[in-house]
C-alpha cells in the first residue's frame, strides 16, 4: 500500500512537498500548541499550507501515509466533544500514528487521579502528543510544565481552542485567499467562547478586519480598549465591538455564529432566549446585508433557532461541514509539526528527527 500512495505523488509535488517542510522545519519553533496568540503570521502560514498537503492525502482513495509510524497520540478529554476528538483520532490513524482516547469519566480520574498524574501516565507510556480538553482554563498549560510530550490544547474553559481557530482560517482561506482587509464578523455569546479568543488572536494577525457582536452581558471584559487591563499579554487583540447584529453584519465577508454556552454562564445574563434568537440569531434577513458572497461558519456544536436558524445552517453560503473536513488536515498538520517531520507526508522515509527520538 506504501509503494501505491509513494508512487500517486508525482515527482513535482515530492519536490514541492519536500521544499514547504523543509520551510516549516526552519521556522516551526513550537514544541506545544496552547493558543494562538504566540504564532506569528508566518507561522500560521506554515500550518495552513501543510494542511493543504494533507488535504491533498485525506481525499485520496486511500487516505493513509506512514508519516507518524511509531508516534504515539494520546487524547485526553475531560470534556465532551464530537469534531474536535474525533478529528484528532483520525488525523493521527490517516498519517499512521497509534491513537488512544481517554474519557476522564471512564479513567482513574474518577478515583481522585489529578491531571498532572495521568499525564505523566500517559507520558511514561511514551505517549508523544497528548491533546487535552479540560473545563478549566490553563489545564493544558499547567500539563506543558509537567511532560516533553507535545501538548496540544483541545479547548480549556473558557479560553482558547487554538485547532479550531487554525481550521477557521484555513477554510476561510480556502475561498477567499488573502485574509487581510476581509470583514470577518463573530455573533453570539463571545465572552464564554473559547473560540472567539482563539480566532479573534488567528485572525487579526492574519490582517482581517475583525467584529464581534453579541448583548453587551455575553462580551468579554478587556475588549474595549478603555477596558484594557494593565499587564498587555491578558489584553484581547483590538477589534470592533457592535451590539447592533444588523450593523455588524452590513458588508460581512464572513460570518461566524457561535453556540450560546449555557454550559459557561452564571445566570441572569439574558432576559430569555426568545429574546436573544429575536436579536442575534443569524437568519436569512440579517444576512441579506452581508456581502453577496459571503460565507457562513459556526465551529459546532450548533443550536438552530437560538444563535442560527436552520435554512441558514444548511444555506448555499454554509461552509460548515467543511470547516469539519477541513479539522482533521489541519490537526494532521500539527502532529505533523509536533513530530518533527522533515520528510514530505506521502513518502514511506522515516519522518523523525536524527536523534530516533519520537519528538525531538
Ligand atoms: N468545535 C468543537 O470544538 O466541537 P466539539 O466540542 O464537538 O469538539
């Protein structure tokens, strides 16, 4: 089967593969992903360029590469998910690496063992990247203090979600090309959202021109300028705040809608839902003041006819269930990187680093 998919790539894209992860061995200098906002753009670059590559080996017939042999991927989940674990699961079988899930409901978690000890668990398995979804904020980043395996945030509290802000942007720039001046316009509950924060640091770096929408009581504290607090790395990147969805919406290039996170909210943050679906739901009318092209995103899991009706989920401007396809080459990307893969995904060379170790 290796000799089959080694000998579909044509020598260009060998060569040209070979050259863009040589590239991306020069630059790549994470050895975690935590969130977005210490990527510099070329970075992103890096990642949405080497999803296109493994976009390329996820269509094929017979999406499966060598490239991981021996890497090991541990998904620890602490949290539910559907797209984000599965996505992971799946990137690391497509590029041949042995994957494993835990459920923190079905492990020694429920026998009081702390995070830190199940991840030097998984570690002391030889687990290379562990991906942690955790309900806590900073969850994966006290993990990184703690292993030399690569850890990659899966989502934690309200904070960020990195991977999925990286398969924004990449499915973003699948149609439009170029971010830089698009009017990329986010509606819904963004202080609870992880994604947002995630995106709205991928984004404006990417040079979009940024709106968050949503009812003054479900936007974060320290967006407005004037909100800033002291220390500059806990400040959000500047954007355009509207409470108005109509006016936020005049001209949109993109539109993302986001899950009301009734999971995340104290109470008393809404009159009722009625209410908010009468104001922020993003319908076929509200759209109808967006850029005639526009597309429209949502990261899932969605909740028709709160934060986005129906017709519009499923509407010739959704792009929804590509961002998902979409989910899976990006992580390829990342435990890609991660591993320290030089060699291009789709040959069968051995793709770790010199020293035969599975990361470094
Ligand atoms: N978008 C996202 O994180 O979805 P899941 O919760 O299903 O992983």
């Amino acid at each position: 089967m290796t000799t089959e998919i080694t000998t579909r790539m044509t020598a260009a894209a060998a060569q040209e593969a070979q050259a863009g992860t040589a590239t991306a061995a020069r630059a790549w200098n994470h050895t975690h992903v935590l969130d977005l906002d210490d990527f510099s753009r070329e970075e992103i670059e890096i990642v949405l360029d080497l999803a296109d590559r493994m976009r390329e080996i996820l269509d094929r017939r017979i999406a499966r590469v060598p490239a991981l042999r021996g890497f090991t991927v541990v998904n620890l989940f602490y949290e539910p998910s559907t797209r984000t674990r599965a996505s992971f699961e799946l990137a690391g079988k497509v590029l041949g690496a042995d994957v494993l899930s835990l459920s923190a409901s079905t492990s020694s978690v429920q026998k009081g063992e702390s995070l830190i000890d199940t991840v030097r668990t998984m570690r002391a398995m030889r687990a290379d990247a562990i991906v942690i979804r955790h309900a806590m904020a900073g969850a994966p980043y006290l993990a990184a203090t703690h292993t030399d395996a690569a850890i990659i945030n899966a989502g934690d509290g309200s904070h960020a979600h990195p991977t999925q802000a990286l398969l924004d942007l990449y499915t973003i720039r699948r149609h439009v090309g170029d971010l830089a001046g698009k009017r990329v316009v986010m509606v819904g509950d963004i202080a609870h959202s992880r994604v947002a924060r995630s995106d709205l640091w991928g984004l404006t770096t990417m040079g979009a021109d940024v709106v968050v929408c949503g009812p003054p009581t479900l936007l974060p504290r320290g967006l407005r300028v004037s909100d800033r607090p002291a220390h500059a790395e806990s400040a959000l990147p500047p954007v355009t705040i509207e409470t108005d969805a109509d006016r936020a919406l005049e001209g949109a290039d993109v539109v993302i809608a986001l899950r009301l996170q009734s999971e995340r909210q104290e109470g008393g943050l809404l009159p009722s839902l009625h209410e908010y679906a009468e104001h922020y739901q993003v319908t076929e009318r509200r759209l109808a003041r967006a850029n005639p092209n526009h597309l429209l995103m949502h990261p899932g899991p969605k909740n028709e006819g709160i934060e986005i009706s129906g017709p519009v989920a499923r509407g010739s401007h959704s792009i929804i269930e590509e961002q998902v396809t979409n989910g899976v080459a990006v992580r390829m990307a990342l435990l890609y990187l991660l591993s320290g893969g030089t060699e291009p995904p789709g040959g069968d060379a051995p793709t770790r680093t010199a020293d035969g170790d599975a990361r470094r």
